[in-house]
C-alpha cells in the first residue's frame, strides 16, 4: 500500500475509533468529509437506474459524449427509458433532471 493512502485509512480509523459512540454504528459527530452526489440520495439505487447508469458508462467510455451519440448508443444497448420506451434527446433530458433531484 502506497504512504499516501496508507495515511488516510489510518487517520479515518483513528477518528472513529476517537469519537464517541451513541449506539453501534453511530457516532455522536460526523467526521468532515466529502459526499460524492450519488452517496447524497433521498433512496437507495433501483435495478433499472444501476443498468442505465452503467449503461451511460459504457457511452461515455466509448467516446460518446454529446447528447446524440450517447442517446444513439442507449438505443444500441437496447436501454430503453424508464417508461419502456425509445430514448429520445428529450426524454433523455427529462429523466436526467428529475433524477437530479
């Protein structure tokens, strides 16, 4: 394990094991850190978002960045919208906005 990253596992273990605990599992303050968006949700993940979410992996991966390419290539993994329809560039849009909520 390199320095660095031996470094900050033995820091975040060094503050939990310094905070108080109110219950297992609990501790009575958060330590600082970032939350990446995805671990901020209101829900956990469904099914159908896990497979587009790799679904839009893969287009990014394989160079599709603009919305058209990377609609096109969901049509080609044969992704369909959580509708059971056809993306569009439109509905592409839609779903992601409201996912983003």
């Amino acid at each position: 394990m390199a320095e660095g990253n031996f470094r900050q596992v033995f820091e975040v273990e060094e503050r939990a094991r310094l905070m108080p605990m109110e219950a297992p599992g609990v501790y009575s303050e958060a330590p600082d850190r970032y939350l990446m968006t995805h671990q901020a949700r209101h829900h956990p993940s469904t099914v159908y978002e896990g497979l587009l979410g790799d679904a839009i992996e893969r287009a990014f991966g394989a160079g599709h960045y603009a919305l058209a390419d990377l609609v096109a290539d969901l049509k080609r993994q044969g992704i369909s919208d959580p509708e059971g329809k056809e993306w569009t560039e439109q509905s592409y849009q839609a779903v992601m906005a409201r996912y983003g909520d």
